[in-house]
C-alpha cells in the first residue's frame, strides 16, 4: 500500500481551504456590517505598517551624489556590478 508522507502538499491545500471556508462561515455569522468594518481596520494596519517602513528606510547620500571637479552631480542610477565566474572547458 503506497502512502502519502505527512505534510504533502495535497493536504495542506485542504486544510487552507478549510480555513477560507471558516472565515467565510464566521464573516457570515457576524454579519457585513462588522466584516466590513474588520476588514477596513486590516488595511488600514498594513498600510501605516508599510509606510512606516518606507519611510524610515535610510538611504547613504553616496549612492545618489557623487563630486566632479568641485561640483556636486546628480550620478545616474545603474545596477549593481556583479562579478561573473568563467570557467574554461578541459
């Protein structure tokens, strides 16, 4: 008898289906009014979350400015360099 191993992906998609299925269940039972109003707050939580981290993210001046003869330029954004390893064929 062949067996599926604890934790297979089969049942893990079962069981978040049930879970949508008790969310669904309990938005119903408290009505739209209070899932609504829930749902709002939801947003409106990650939302401040996110922007709070946006701008609290610190950027160094050195990336974006760089000197050329005395003056201060506006340096153009590239990509980062990366490195690529070349191996040659025996």
């Amino acid at each position: 008898m062949i067996t599926r191993r604890h934790g297979s992906k089969p049942t893990l998609a079962l069981w978040m289906l049930v879970a949508v299925a008790d969310v669904a269940l309990l938005a119903a039972a408290v009505g739209p009014l209070v899932t609504t109003l829930f749902a709002g707050t939801l947003v409106l939580a990650v939302g401040a979350f996110v922007a709070m981290r946006t701008m609290t993210r610190r950027t160094p001046a050195h990336q974006d400015v760089m000197a050329v003869a005395g003056m201060r330029m506006l340096a153009a954004r590239r990509p980062p360099e990366t490195h690529v390893a070349v191996r040659r064929r025996a």
